[in-house]
C-alpha cells in the first residue's frame, strides 16, 4: 500500500519530500492578511517558503518532514532559487 506521499510523488513528479531535517532559522512576516513564513534548513543554502492565516511558534531547532516545489523568485532584480514547501509536519 502506498503512503500519501508516494500517491502525491506519483501524481505531481515535481515534487520532492524531505525526512528528519533541522530547521537552523524561523522568520515570520506580514504581508496582508497572510504571513510569509521562511525555514533555512540544515544542510542547504536556499530559503523554504510557505504561507499562514496566523503567526505560528517558531520551528527553529526542530526536526521536520517537508515535501516542497522547487521555484525561483526575483528579489531585487535577480533570480533566486527558493523551495515553495506544501506540506510540513514536525517528526
């Protein structure tokens, strides 16, 4: 029997998902009724990106199970590769 993220994997092949990583940094921002939240991950060098309603406790120093698209965003005229995160759960 499949997991659920091998049903996602299986239907989205652009999909990744990441096990037991350690969250180095939590930054919450406010940008309209949303607030952008951004993980930097143990082990890599680009920025995970998500969306909130409403703040949520920081993850820094947790363990996390993510499943995220790899994007690119413009910052200030240059492309910068981020990691659009769908799915984020505390291990």
């Amino acid at each position: 029997m499949k997991t659920d993220i091998e049903k996602l994997q299986e239907k989205h092949p652009g999909l990744v998902h990441s096990v037991d990583r350690t969250v180095e940094s939590h930054t919450q921002r406010e940008q309209g009724e949303r607030f952008i939240n951004t993980l930097m991950i143990k082990g890599y060098d680009v920025p995970f990106k998500y969306h909130r309603t409403k703040k949520y406790k920081s993850l820094e120093g947790q363990v996390v199970n993510l499943t995220y698209y790899p994007a690119s965003e413009t910052v200030a005229g240059f492309d910068m590769e981020i990691m659009k995160v769908v799915r984020l759960r505390r291990s």
